[in-house]
C-alpha cells in the first residue's frame, strides 16, 4: 500500500488539473486520469477505480512520474488542420545536381 500522504497529494494534483482542464476547455467533459502503469501500481490504484467524483483511473503508454486529464474533446484539432494545409515552396535559384562518385563541389575545397 503506498503512502496515504503520497495518495492525497496526487489526488489534489488530480482535482487541480481536472478543474483547470474544465476551466479552459468548457465544452469537453473530463471522465478520467491516465496514468503510466508503472504509477498505478506504485500507487496503489485499480484500472477504473472513482477517485474523484465521474473521474477514474485509467493506465496508459505516458512517461512515469506524469499523468493526463482524459476528456471527450480534441484538443489536437489546430494541429490536425495545420497538417492538412498544402505549403508550397518556390525556390529563387538551382542547386547542381551532385552524384554521389562525382568529385567535390569547387566550393568545398
């Protein structure tokens, strides 16, 4: 069992990043905390377990000693269109064409 002081500060670091989440995102709903399993063991928290009130635990692939608010919005949804947006790219001036058994550019002697 770990360590009740370890335990309550982790849930208070919980209850914090679910209401900042709440607080910047209004129209996505938090229903869980991912952890690393590695910290679901060590803390001695079950998959699924209520730790906040409409929050559980949930393990996931995340960097130890961390954890993550799980909601129902996207939060990569500027990303995901940055993505699709073709950039084209127009060069001013034509490099030479360098094979690879050709003998170095005069330049880089």
């Amino acid at each position: 069992m770990a360590d009740t002081a370890k335990i309550a500060k982790n849930l208070e670091r919980f209850a914090q990043a679910v209401a900042a989440h709440d607080r910047e995102n209004p129209s996505h709903t938090a229903w869980g905390i991912g952890l690393a399993h590695f910290d679901l063991e060590r803390l001695g928290f079950d998959e699924g377990e209520e730790v906040l009130p409409g929050i559980t635990i949930h393990g996931d692939s995340g960097v130890t000693g961390n954890f993550r608010v799980l909601c129902d919005g996207e939060h990569d949804e500027e990303q995901a269109t940055a993505e699709q947006e073709a950039v084209e790219a127009i060069s001013t001036r034509s490099l030479p064409r360098i094979e690879p058994d050709s003998p170095p550019h005069p330049f880089e002697q």
